[in-house]
C-alpha cells in the first residue's frame, strides 16, 4: 500500500500560512515529530558601530580596489613525450593567474611562473575588455614578470607602499582570481616577515599572511588598510593556510630594470657561505661570532678575482655590518653589476680590507 505524504502537507501548508499571514510564526514538524519556528524580526538588527564602520571599510577598500585588478589566461606549446614523434605534439596547455595595473598605459605586475613558456596571453580587464598581452620583463629568481597590453588608455592603477613599514599584525587584503573565479578578495593579517623556505631570491625577506592565496591568486596584490600595495602573491604552502608575498620595496627596485632590459642583472661574488657558530670561532680565531662565513670561493669568479679566500670572515661591505648570511645575500644581489665594493674581512683573526667588483649572476640555463 502506498504511504500517504501528510507530513509534507503539513510542511507545505505552514509555509503557505507563514507567507500569507506576514509577521505570524511558521511551524512544522517533519516526519521525527520536531517542531522548528522561525520569524522575521520586527526591527532591523544592527552590528555594533565600531563593527560596522570597520565591515563598511573593508567593502569599500575592496570595491575601490578591483578596478585594477586583471585576469590573465596563457597558453603554452604541448610537451611531446616523445622526442622522436613531432607528428604528435599534444594538446596545448592552458593556466591562469592574476596581476593588477600599475601605469596608466597597460603595463601590468604579475609573477614570472604565471606566464612562463607561453605562446599566448590574455588579459581580461575588470569591466570585460579583453587584450592580447606581450611579456617584456621576467625574473625567476624573484617570481616577478611585467606584461604589457596595447590599445588601452587611461587605466586604473594601485599604489606602492613602504614595505619595510609594514608590521606584524596588521591587516591586509588577497586580491585575485583564484580557481578561475572573478575578483576574489580574502582577509587576514601579516603572520611574519621573513624568508620562505622555497624563495629563490635569496637574503630578501617576503611577507607571509595567513590572508587566503589560492592557485590562480599568483601575481595579485596584497594591500594594506590605506589600499596600497605592500606585495604581490606569490606562493602558498600546500595546506593553503601560509601564503607567501614579494614586499613592494623590491619590486619597485627590480620594474625599471625589467621594463628597461627585460631582465633583472642581480649582483654575485661566486661563494658558498655560511652562518658562524661558536665551535667555529676556536679555529677561525675570533673572539665572538659575528660576520659572514665564506665556506668555499668558485673558481674564476668575482671574489677570487679579489682575493677572498675559504675561511675568510666577511664582515662588513661598503661599511654596512654583516650580521647574518642573509645580509651578506641581499647587499651583494642588489649592488649593481661591475661596482666595485670594499669588503671588510677576518683572515685568521685579523682584519683587513678588499676590493671586489660585483659579477652578474647567471641563470642556469646560462652557465650551460
């Protein structure tokens, strides 16, 4: 025998009542015999103020924001498996990510991994136009690219802030495309400044928040509450809760000379460094363990040329103290190339002063 449905008449009756009667409660009880209620409030609920102002802010923040923000589709050449069959090159392959505005004219930051190897690229504006774009800068090291559209005039642009202002603890913005959706913004706060693991740039600190940076947010922005730029997505770590952001102060270094050049001429000596512990200080004979440990110096590069040697103490460069081998990593990759430098070392324990002119560091595709 068929069962008969008056549990859901009774459901779809008290629903009909609730909608005809207005204000009047709604109730219904499914087939367990529980009831559930449920009424409009009479007047309108309000958060409190300072909650309020402070929602209001980030909406706006976030609408102000997206203007400049673009959606960047690339293709790249199919990987044949097998050299030997050119007949079957594969299907293309297709990615995304994000990047946002930066000059009026169409010149866009987004990350080198985003359009790496591709044939074709297309940017997609936040009010719909769509432009083929063109790579004219790209650093690995870094994870940075500059891409440029033409035809399009006159567009909104974010501004950069003092990363080295930026605090522990304040509130920031990922704005960005993730998944291939449109103009997503996640909120949470700078966790740390420091260096990822997974960095290439050596002795460069990045900015890491626990602010949502999903696959396809690569190259958006990070923004603080004044809607200034202090870094640009870069990477996440696998469970999705750390992401990592390239601080504004070195991209604003490293755009001219990628607009410029089309690459980034990073300084080098060509030496293995290494952090100076107190078993070291014995045989290096120092008195305190400060400085910059040269383990082993590469033959035929800049600071052989000079005179550094295996075991020598760097301290100090240009008379800037060293104090960790990130200092040492920094100053030098940011020295422009052929410069040169007066080194301060330890030799034995005692002190004594080198000129080295600062090389060009090779990718290495380059040193093949």
């Amino acid at each position: 025998m068929r069962k008969s449905p008056a549990p859901l008449v009774v459901l779809l009756f008290a629903f009909s009542v609730s909608l005809i009667g207005g204000g009047a409660p709604a109730v219904a009880a499914d087939p367990g015999g529980v009831s559930f209620t449920w009424q409009e409030s009479p007047t309108a609920l309000t958060a409190p103020p300072e909650l309020a102002r402070f929602n209001d802010l980030l909406a706006d923040l976030a609408e102000r924001l997206k203007p400049a923000l673009i959606h960047i589709r690339v293709r790249r050449p199919a990987v044949t498996k097998d050299k030997d069959d050119s007949d079957n090159p594969g299907e293309p392959r297709r990615s995304s990510g994000s990047g946002f505005v930066i000059a009026p004219e169409g010149l866009i930051v987004t990350n080198a991994h985003v359009v790496e190897n591709a044939d074709w690229i297309q940017v997609r504006l936040s009010d719909g136009r769509r432009f083929g774009g063109k790579v004219v800068g790209r650093d690995t090291r870094v994870d940075l690219a500059l891409v440029k559209i033409e035809g399009a005039r006159d567009l909104p642009t974010l501004r950069f802030a003092d990363s080295n202002r930026v605090r522990v603890g304040e509130f920031v913005l990922a704005l960005g495309h993730p998944f291939g959706l449109e103009q997503t913004v996640s909120f949470g706060i700078v966790s740390r400044k420091g260096r990822p693991l997974t960095a290439a740039a050596a002795g460069f600190d990045y900015i890491q928040t626990d602010a949502a940076i999903n696959p396809g947010n690569s190259g958006g922005p990070l923004v603080n509450m004044a809607g200034e730029v202090v870094g640009v997505n870069s990477m996440a770590a696998r469970n999705g809760s750390v992401g990592f952001a390239i601080p504004s102060n070195l991209i604003k270094v490293l755009v001219p000379q990628l607009a410029a050049k089309g690459r980034v001429e990073w300084g080098w000596l060509g030496v293995s460094i290494a952090e100076i512990t107190d078993d070291d200080l014995g045989r290096l004979k120092l008195s305190e363990a400060r400085g910059v440990l040269i383990r082993s110096v590469m033959p035929g590069e800049p600071a052989e040329k000079g005179g550094i040697k295996a075991n020598d103490v760097i301290t100090a460069i240009d008379g800037t103290a060293l104090n960790t081998t990130s200092d040492l990593l920094r100053i030098v990759s940011s020295s422009p190339v052929g410069k040169r430098v007066r080194v301060l070392v330890l030799r034995d324990g005692k002190p004594s002063e080198i000129e080295v002119e600062i090389g060009r560091y090779k990718e290495p595709e380059e040193k093949k």
